[in-house]
C-alpha cells in the first residue's frame, strides 16, 4: 500500500533551462521513455546496528540498470519538490530514471531517517559509509552491478573523495563545482575564514528543524507540479533578484548543537590544518583516480569550489581520452537542476558504448564571456597560450581611474586606499577623503582572447601588521556595460608560499604560518584570481579593481555570480600599492582560432 501511495502522483519534470549541455548536442542516446518508480526509505546498513536511509528511484519498466550513488550531508526531504533551497543538488529523478539509470539518494548518519551518530562533514567514516552504499546499489535486483556518481557541491565532493579508494563496482563520476583540500577551499579564502559561506550553509541546511523534518513522497510529488507548474517563469526570477535577502534569512538561524560546535572550532580555532576538525580532502591522493570522469566548473562562483575542477583534472591518473573539465558560464540557479543532459550523454557513452559523438568533445570546453560560446581545448591551461604581463601604472591621484600597462612604470611611485573592517560605522562623505577602491584600466586596441590561470603580484605595504587585498578583473563593453570575469583574495601576513600544493591555476600559501607586516615595509604578494575565459574587442577595456572588503567588489547573486562577503579586513589601516617591475597582472592569451 505505500508504495503504491508514494507513487500515485508522478514527480513533475522541471523545465531544464539551465545549462545542461556544453556546446553539442548528443546523436542518440542509449535509452529513453522508461518512466520513474520510487522505492522510499530503503534502508543500506553500513555497520551492525546502523543504517542509511535512501530514497531509491528506477526505470518504471522492468529491468537491470546502471546505478547512480549520491551520498551528502543533507535532508532529502524535500530535494525531490522542486523547492528553492541550497541543497537541491541531485538532479531530477525521472530525467534519469527516463533513461535508463536508477538514482540512489542516500543520507548520511544522524540526519532525518538515517541513524547512527555523525562525525564532522566528509570524514573517513562518511567516506566508508559510501563505498557501502555503493557496493549495497550494485548487489540490487534492479542494478546490472555498475554504478557511477552525479552532483552538485557536496554530492559533488564525495566522488573524488571515494574514487580515490577504488570501489570495484564504480565505473565514472560527473561531478559539479567541487573542493579538493578543504582547509583552502571551503574554510578559508585568501587566509581569512569563510565566515558568511558557513553561517549560510550551516544555516540554511542543519537545524534541528531539518535534522528532524519529514515529508511524505506523495506531498514531495504534489509539491513538484507546484513549484514546476508554468508560474515558475515568474515567480524564479522573482526569488533570484531576493536571493541575498533568502540568504540572510538562512544566516540568522541556529543550527543543531553538534554543527556548532564544528563551526566555532573552523572559525576560531583551525588556524592550521593541524588544528582543524575538518578532514584534509583528496587533493594529495587524486593520483589513485583512473576511471572516467566528467567535472563542471561554474565560472561565477568565486570564493567557494573555486579551484577543485583544476586540481582533480591535471592530477588525476585517468587517462587523458577519458577525462573532460567543462568551465560552464556564471549563472546560478535554485535548484540546482544543471548538467543532467551532459551527464547523460557521458554516462551512455562509458557504460554503454553509445556512438553518441562524446569521444569527440574537447578534453576541455569553456565559456569564452563576450563572444557568448563555448570553445574547446586539448588542456587547461590552453596549450599555445602565451602569458600576458599588464604593470600597474600611475594616473594622477588615488581617486583616478589607473593604468595597465606593458611596460613597468620607470618612476615608481605609490597610490593609497583606506582598509575598513566590514559593518564599521563611517562619517558620511568619508569615500570623498579616503578612497576604498582603486581602480586600473586598458583599453583594448586589438582582438584578444584570455583563457587560463590569471595572477596578481603586488608590490604592497600597510600602516597595520596585516589586512586584506582582494582583486577584481572584469571587461568593459564598449557600450559601457560591464562584466565580472576573475576575482581573488589574500591576507598579506598569509603571504608565505606552500609550492608543494600549487596547481596550473592556483597559486597556494601555508596560511597557517603568519608573518606580520612592518608597518610601511613594503612585501612582494603573489596570490590567484579564478580563470575568466574573455573574448576583447576594440573599444573594450580591460578593468582591474583593488580594494580590501569582498562586499565593495561583489555583485548581486541574481547576476549569477556567487561569492559570500568576508570579516576581512582585521585593522583600520592606509594599504599602499607601490609602483614599478614587482607590480603586475598576468594573464594567459589564447591563439586566435
């Protein structure tokens, strides 16, 4: 009887909108029309005594199928219903379910139906927990003993933390803006603790209130056609234009006390990645991967799953005809429904042998901003890319609009901004005397194309031992509009270099070693800004912005772009930019096609 009332009402398919394939299109699939059945609160014991509950979703017709494992940290309760919270983050059943794979939605210990106690997120147990939940999909009657992986964050992050141990039965993953060392990635940016990032997920997914929530498959259904009817086209524009004011409402909530007491040890304790409670990732291990994999990049997301792409693509083992990165545009969506399609294809294509036209993708597929395509590449970095070096050049006084150039500036010089910890009061008319933000332009004169690793090297002193610096690169229309490419961050006594971690695409510090600034002694910074795939034309310029407070420099999540504001900088202070050879942007520009 209640299998059969979980699935009275059919789950309504959301209109994918979003980006689902990265340029192509696929010349047949391997399956399709096989409707959706739901096998609700299957329990995979992982120990004696504990189990996971997870909701199981097959092919309607009859058969063996491939298994997709998802395993995260969250309620599953209402992932299904097409509401717009931040953890919608494993597709939508019948897309996949429709072609022939079943979808296993697993919860990790202690949360909703799941028992056992839990450990803090992404830990070996979760890990072990896992590749049982793997092995148990695979010995199913409705499973032909293959399984792979798909989603977002941290459905996303649990597949190369699992791959590297090798489970028999997983074939491929497809994963979705991942970390893989979260001391770096996840609890600091640029050496200063996430702090919005993590009251907002804390928040947003681990109150009692959802540890605790129950919703029955057949209400989860109903709400879909809700949320999924034809109104969705007015009202998830709406929600989007509000979505800082949805994420603030998350921050002010109280999660479960265990999850707070993990918080307070990443914010105020996990100063090293000796001291901190969070596992290390698999950033040192992704050698051990040698099975297919696909992993998705979004372009806008800027102080969170901002370099894991790169790192698992240029350091796992798999082979280099099997393996794909897909630097997908910035754009944001709740749920989050991307990259099913693309999956899809790629699954077909590895499990199946389909001639479906993915061996011929690119290994590498990116979004170039201004020519609004994607282009492909054998690599990332861009093999025949040539680095472009743009000095910081003086242009009058702080306030002006500054110069790139490619010659270092002869005279020297400095300019000045004002570093302002966040919700400080200030005078009215303070920017007019102590400017917070400076600001430095090209004009672009001929065709350019910027694809890669992008760096900033600043020749830097404070009047404090330590601040903040962020940077911003952005293209200006020669209509005036304009578009945010590359933004990155650092703490100045965070500056000491940990080059055993560096990647193509990002340079690493050893922020758990400080070195206190003299005030006025001015120190060499190299830090990363995230890869912005840009095409230039005449009448563009090429914009850099200083500043040292994220919020100055961030743009509304409705633009697609996420980045969270930051409690940096710790001092009221005067920064200095000084000006010569040690003061410069790199860049990478690509051969013209």
């Amino acid at each position: 009887m209640s299998e059969w009332l979980d699935n009275l009402i059919p789950l309504k398919v959301p209109p994918l909108e979003h980006e689902q394939l990265a340029g192509w299109r696929p010349t047949r699939k391997a399956a399709e029309g096989l409707g959706c059945r739901l096998l609700a609160d299957q329990r995979i014991e992982v120990e004696p005594g504990v189990s996971l509950s997870a909701d199981v979703y097959i092919p309607r017709t009859p058969g063996r199928y491939p298994a997709i494992v998802q395993c995260a940290a969250y309620t599953r309760e209402l992932h299904t219903a097409g509401v717009p919270t931040g953890s919608n983050e494993i597709g939508c059943p019948p897309v996949f379910t429709g072609r022939g794979y079943a979808q296993v939605v697993a919860t990790r210990r202690g949360m909703g139906r799941s028992n056992g106690e839990a450990g803090v997120f992404l830990n070996p147990q979760d890990v072990d927990d896992i590749e049982r939940c793997i092995a148990w999909a695979a010995a199913q009657p409705w499973c032909d003993g293959r399984v792979v992986m798909f989603g977002t964050s941290y459905y996303g992050m649990t597949q190369p933390l699992v791959a590297v141990r090798r489970p028999e039965a997983l074939k491929a993953f497809f994963c979705n803006e991942i970390c893989t060392d979260y001391f770096r990635h996840l609890l600091n940016f640029g050496g200063v603790f996430n702090l919005f990032f993590c009251n907002l997920w804390m928040g947003a997914n681990f109150t009692p209130a959802l540890f605790s929530l129950r919703v029955p498959p057949i209400v989860r259904a109903l709400l879909s056609h809700v949320t999924n009817s034809p109104l969705k086209r007015f009202w998830q524009p709406f929600l989007m234009k509000r979505a800082d004011a949805l994420f603030c409402s998350f921050m002010a909530k109280t999660p479960a006390k265990p999850v707070r007491e993990w918080y307070a040890n990443w914010m105020l304790d996990a100063k090293s990645r000796e001291t901190s409670t969070l596992a290390p990732g698999p950033s040192k291990e992704l050698g051990r991967i040698d099975i297919p994999f696909v992993v998705v990049q979004n372009l806008g997301y800027f102080n969170l799953h901002q370099y894991g792409a790169y790192d698992l693509f240029q350091n796992a083992a798999t082979p280099s005809d099997r393996k794909w990165m897909i630097l997908a545009p910035p754009r944001y969506e709740l749920p989050v429904y991307a990259w099913q399609y693309e999956a899809l294809a790629f699954f077909d294509h590895v499990l199946h042998g389909a001639d479906n036209g993915y061996p011929g993708q690119p290994p590498v597929r990116y979004w170039l901003e201004g020519a609004e395509r994607f282009e492909g590449a054998a690599n990332f970095p861009v093999p025949g890319a040539v680095a472009r070096r743009f000095f910081l050049a003086p242009n009058g006084p702080d306030t002006a609009t500054h110069l790139l150039t490619e010659t270092a500036p002869e005279n020297g010089g400095e300019s000045r901004w004002a570093a302002v910890p966040l919700g400080l009061p200030l005078l009215g008319g303070f920017d007019e005397v102590a400017n917070q933000i400076l600001t430095f332009e090209l004009p672009i004169e001929r065709a350019t194309r910027l694809a890669g690793p992008v760096s900033l090297h600043l020749s830097f002193s404070s009047n404090e031992i330590d601040s903040y610096v962020v940077a911003r690169v952005g293209r200006v229309a020669a209509d005036g509009g304009y578009h945010l490419l590359s933004l990155g961050a650092m703490s100045p006594a965070r500056r000491l270099r940990d080059s055993a971690r560096d990647t193509a695409c990002e340079i690493v510090h050893d922020t758990s070693a400080p070195m206190p600034l003299e005030p006025g002694v001015p120190v060499d910074l190299a830090f990363s800004l995230t890869p912005g795939p840009t095409e230039l034309r005449p009448g563009d310029r090429l914009r850099l912005d200083l500043a040292s407070r994220l919020d100055l420099l961030r743009s509304n999540v409705s633009n697609g772009y996420v980045h969270f504001d930051l409690p940096g900088p710790p001092y009221l202070a005067r920064n200095t930019l000084h000006y010569g050879a040690g003061s410069y942007l790199t860049l990478q520009e690509t051969p013209a096609i």
